[in-house]
C-alpha cells in the first residue's frame, strides 16, 4: 500500500483537488462553461493552434466540445487526485465510459476475459455486440484465478473485473490478478463503481484502467449520469482519441454537478460505510433474514481479501429474506425510509428485489443466478438507527 506523506488527506482532495484557486470574476466556484464550441481570433490563431498539436500530440487550448470543456477537466482532475491516477476521462455514462475505452483498445481477433459476476450490461456488451464484431469474451468466475488464468489465449488482450460486484458483493483479488496480467502481458481494467476511490485504489495493485459510473457515489446525488476512466496518460491517450470519434463525452452542466457532489465524497462514503456494515450486522443477527452478503462480516466468503484491500466495505448490502418471492416484495413495500428503485450510492438510501426488476420468468432470473428471495439495500446517508429501525419493523410485520 502506497502512503504518501505529503498528500493531502482524501477529504481534503475532495473539496480542493483539480480546480483553479483563482477562477474567473474571482468566483468561489468553478463555474460551467456552457458551450459546444470555442472560437479563433483569426487564422493566424488556428494555423498556431495546429502548429502546436502537430509538435505535442495535444491540443494547447479548447477547440470544440466533444473534445473537452473547462469544467469537465476540473472534475476529471479531481477524479485523478483522488484515484491517485495520472490522468482521467469524463464519459456520458458508467456505460459509455466501459464501451468507449473497450472499443479503443481491442480489435477484431482479440480475446478478453472477463469475470463473470459482472454488471450485465457489460457483459451484454462484451458477449453481444463485440462478439458481433469478432471480439470474442470467456467469462471466468471471481473466486477462482486460476481458471480465469486458464481462459487466457494467444489472442487475449485485455481482463476485466469488477470489485465489488452485484448483488453479492464479491471481492477479487487485485494483486494477484495483476500479477496473472503481467505474466502473460495482458491489459487490466477495473469497474470500482461500488467501491469509489476512497475504498480501494486499484491502480495501487498494479491494475493498469480504472473505471466507474459516476452516476452513483461520485455524484452521489442521483441527479446525473456520468463515467469516468482513469490511468497513465499515454494508456488513456487512444480512448481519449475514441471518446471525441463516438462523441460520448459528459455535459458541461452534469461536470458541474458531479464537482459539486464530488467536494463531499469523502464525507458521504465514511458514513455510508458506517451505516453498510451496521445495517449488515443487524440483519446477521436477525431470523427473518436467511443470509447477508456484505463483504465487511466474517462470514462473506472473501472478507479476507476485502479486509487487506479496502479501507471500507461500502453502502450496499445484499441480502436474503426467509421467505419466497411474493414474501420479498411484500418486505421491500413496507419499508418506510428507502426508494425503491435501480440504482445506489446516493443520498437517499434505495432498494431493490434484483430478480423483480430483472425478468417476470422464474428460469431466466434462476438462469441469471438471482434468488427470488434477494434484497439489494443501498444505504444512503441517513442515521443508521433510523434505516435500523425501518428495517425491523418491516421484517417484523411480515
Ligand atoms: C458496477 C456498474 N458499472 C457500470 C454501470 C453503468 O453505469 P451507468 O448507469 O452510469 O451507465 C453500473 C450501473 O448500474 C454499475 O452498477
């Protein structure tokens, strides 16, 4: 683990890194620059401006913006400090980002692999449209490396992960699958969504691209959608050169808000640790509830690894009720402080029942490895005696 002594602490970075100290008319905050274009003085400016792209490979100024925009850079810059990575890349969404840096670095022929306890969209991307393409996928399961070390192929380029995942919250371990790349000189790249850059710094374990929807703790609001890749400038060089092909690139006003959100990241993140492993303790203990899946507890199958590797477990917590289905949504109905909806790392706290939102098909939802009886809690920022409480009364009346 890399401890720097003259970094700045992470909350600090959270409100300070990536911007201006004097910004323009002496505001406070950075301000948005809403614009889709920026303007030349005369020829004589766009002759120099390609003079100096044509001697740095890099543009000196802003030029057009599907490229780049003033404020997203701050928030990417901020990103960067607090991922400790060189550089970053705003993208439109958590999607954008994966399938724009996926696309920039593979080519029909190649081969990936990928672990398959995985966001499935990722997954319907690597499977359905860059098999389309010739990019072929293996899947190999989180918990055993050496069968995803056993899926590599001549033609493999590229191993992507997922720490922790949904629902079940598993943990790889990143050290050794770097360690597995490096030998057979393979690419790595890590969705950290549920983890943010205050839990784990995968770049730290020798990962090579980070990535996450910001749509979710970085934000933090649910009032953007927004992704971000981050490492070594010149890896991230050809998915810059792809974002500003495919035109993914974030809005100036979302790159506001996603700065804004992210100056209390720090702050949201500790208490949303706080409340995940006190929410999962209590429902341990509780006998309406038959298993919880919450890396922070003993009893999760990689708590060791999640132990050395984060400095805190996360929000989210799954978990199963003692009952059937129709029992999980009568239990997910009574609940008085959470939203029901899709998606995590907010404010508010937010459930689900996976298997209602995936499929009306018992043996799709079997197929897909979702028990009927799994409830995913994203808790947000409220006191945990208030979630704890709204918990145990609506197991209570079931
Ligand atoms: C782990 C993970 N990665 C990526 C995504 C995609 O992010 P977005 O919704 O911002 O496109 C999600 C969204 O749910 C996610 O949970």
């Amino acid at each position: 683990m890399i401890h720097t002594q003259s970094r700045p602490a992470a909350d600090t970075q959270s409100v300070h890194a990536g911007e201006e100290r004097r910004k323009p008319h002496g505001a406070l905050t950075t301000p948005i620059v809403q614009t889709s274009t920026y303007t030349f003085r005369d020829t004589a400016e766009i002759l120099d401006f390609m003079q100096y792209k044509a001697e740095h490979e890099k543009a000196p100024r802003e030029e057009y913006g599907r490229y780049g925009n003033p404020t997203l850079r701050a928030a990417e810059r901020k990103l960067a400090a607090l991922e400790r990575a060189e550089a970053a890349l705003l993208f439109a969404s958590g999607m954008n980002a994966i399938t724009t840096a996926l696309l920039a670095l593979l080519s029909a022929g190649d081969h990936i692999v990928l672990v398959s306890d995985s966001y499935h969209r990722t997954r319907e991307f690597a499977l359905s449209f860059m098999g389309r393409w010739g990019i072929e996928t293996s899947l190999a399961p989180i918990d055993d490396l050496a069968a995803l070390e056993f899926a590599i192929r001549p033609n493999t380029r590229l191993i992507f992960a997922e720490t922790p995942t949904n629902p079940y919250l598993r943990v790889i371990d990143l050290e050794r699958l770097a360690a597995i790349a490096r030998k057979h000189g393979l690419l790595t790249m890590v969705d950290s969504t549920f983890a943010t850059p205050i839990n784990l710094r995968p770049l730290e374990y020798g990962i090579d691209l980070v990535t996450h929807s910001a749509s979710k703790y970085l934000g933090g609001h649910n009032d953007l959608l927004a992704g971000v890749v981050l490492g070594a400038e010149w890896m991230l060089s050809p998915i810059e050169h792809a974002r500003g092909v495919m035109g993914g690139i974030s809005a100036p006003n979302d790159g506001y808000l996603l700065l804004r959100g992210l100056k209390t990241l720090d702050l949201r993140v500790q208490r949303q640790n706080e409340n995940g492993l006190r929410i999962a303790q209590f429902l341990a203990d509780h006998p309406g509830v038959r298993r919880v899946y919450y890396p922070g507890l003993d009893c999760h199958p990689d708590h060791e690894i999640a132990k050395r590797q984060m400095q805190g477990f996360g929000g989210v917590v799954s978990f199963e009720i003692d009952g059937d289905f129709e029992k999980t949504g009568r239990f997910i109905d009574r609940l008085q402080i959470p939203y029901i909806g899709p998606t995590l790392g907010g404010v508010e706290s937010i459930v689900q029942q996976p298997a209602a939102l995936f499929s009306l098909h018992a043996s799709e939802r079997q197929a897909a490895g979702l028990k009927d009886n799994l409830v995913r809690y994203a808790a947000g920022i409220e006191s945990a005696e208030d979630l704890i409480l709204d918990l145990a009364q609506a197991l209570a009346g079931l």
